[in-house]
C-alpha cells in the first residue's frame, strides 16, 4: 500500500515537470527574451503597468509571461517625409525633408507610457512638419531657390530642437532632399538667374574694356612722351628694331637703310633658293 502510494507521488511529480516544460517550451517566446544590439526593453508589468525607471539592456532576458517586452531602436535613425508648404507669399510648394535622431535610451520608459511604440508617427513627423512649415514661411520662392540651403536647414533643425528638447528624442539634423517649385515660377527664376548672370557678364566685359583704353592711354602718352624727346617716329623706331631681329637671321639679305631719318629700312633677300623662277 505504501509503495503504491509513493509510485502515484512520483508519477505526480513527472506529470507535473512535464507540464511546466510544455507550458515552459510553449511560452518560451514570453519568457525568455531576446534584446538585438542596439535595442533596449521596456517592462509592462500585468499590476505595476509600465516600469518606466528600468530599461533592459541588449542580449537576453528572462520574464514572467504575463508580462510583456517592448523593444526599441536607440540607435542613431533617419525618417524622411514629404510635404506641402506655404511659402511668405502663399505660394504652395512640395518639400522632402530627412531628419536623423536618436531616442534617449534612459527615457524610453516614458516614451512607451505616453506616446507608444508609434511616437516616430505621433510626435516626430508633425513637430518636424510644423517647425518646416514655420520657417519655410518666412521665405519667398527665389529665395528658397538662391538661399544657402545649409542655414535654411540649420533653422529648421534649431527650432526643433526647442520643441523636443534633450530629454526624450534627440534631433541631430534636418536636411532638405528637394524642393520642387511650381514649373511656372521654377521658369520665371531660373531666367532671371540666367539673365543676371549676363548682366554680370557684360559688366565684365565692360570693365575689361576699361582698363583695355586705360592702356591705350598709358602707351599713347609713352609714345608720344618718346617722339617728344628722341625726335624719332615710333613707327621707324620700330621697323629698326624688326631689322635689327631680322639681321640675325642665318639667310642672306641685304639691308637698304632709307634716305632721310624717317624712312624704313629696306631688306633684300639674296637666297636664290628662295627665288622663284
């Protein structure tokens, strides 16, 4: 009598371990978690609700079924989204910006409790929206179109910054991927770009020719300065200095010097190979 009581203690002990490891293998999912790099857990406690003091780091993690783990990315991550905005002369146009951010990792907790796994669609895409709208206003077509992007970015970024602060999500950069105009107005500024830069053009070309006849003057005054003082044209001087180059030349010539002071020398090839018959 005693033995059999003790084979059906033990036979309820080996139904019992077989049950808690099927229901251990069946719930293995809920209570044994793992957490990939660059991730941290969030607790929801079944009684306590959210644990918001606590984040559970990469690798595994082990939970009582009945309770669930959030997983979040905290590592660096970019969301691009495209809008319609108004410029300061209520002109719409399409804008896409990227923005890159990262969550703090010790404020995940309170990020589950009140904006949910979701916050990126809850709370980052419109304050990026409305601090793009806000400062995008502020500019005319052409200037966005001529305007150093880079500051205009830089704007866009500050003012989110003010509105997330560093206590939850951290806003690294805005940057802007494109900004399409209306074709109409996207004509009109490139032909106005185009025909200032040949109002620039023709100013140079002016300028150039400026200091072109402020040349010729230059040289006029030494020409004349020299015919005042050496009594000698500057146009023989000039044939002189042509002969005297000419002179050295290995060819046979002969140099028939003029009349007076004021003729040109003359110079005679003599090469009769290079007479023509």
């Amino acid at each position: 009598m005693r033995k059999k009581a003790l084979n059906s203690y033990y036979r309820n002990i080996s139904i019992f371990i077989l049950l808690l490891l099927f229901f251990v293998i069946l719930l293995s999912n809920k209570i044994i978690i793992q957490i990939p790099a660059g991730h941290v857990g969030v607790l929801y406690h079944l009684t306590k609700g959210t644990i918001t003091d606590k984040v559970y780091a990469e690798g595994l993690s082990i939970i009582w079924p009945v309770h669930t783990m959030n997983i979040y990315d905290v590592r660096k991550q970019i969301v691009e989204q495209e809008m319609d905005v108004l410029t300061e002369d209520g002109l719409k146009i399409n804008i896409s910006v990227v923005t890159r951010f990262q969550p703090v990792r010790d404020s995940i907790g309170i990020i589950h409790k009140h904006l949910g796994m979701d916050y990126i669609n809850v709370i980052l895409k419109p304050e990026i929206e409305s601090a793009t709208r806000k400062i995008i206003s502020a500019y005319e077509p052409e200037e966005l179109y001529t305007h150093n992007r880079a500051e205009i970015e830089n704007e866009i970024t500050q003012d989110s910054k003010i509105e997330f602060g560093k206590e939850d999500i951290i806003v690294d950069d805005i940057m802007i991927k494109n900004i399409e105009l209306p074709t109409l107005i996207a004509n009109a500024i490139e032909s106005k770009l185009e025909q200032e830069q040949k109002n620039l053009e023709y100013e140079y070309i002016l300028l150039k020719e400026e200091k072109e006849a402020d040349r010729k003057l230059i040289e006029a005054r030494g020409i004349k300065k020299f015919n005042d003082s050496s009594g000698i044209s500057i146009v023989t001087w000039k044939g002189i200095e042509a002969t005297v180059e000419l002179s050295k030349s290995n060819n046979a010539k002969v140099v028939v010097v003029g009349n007076d002071s004021k003729s040109l020398p003359i110079i005679l090839n003599t090469d009769s190979s290079k007479t023509k018959n």
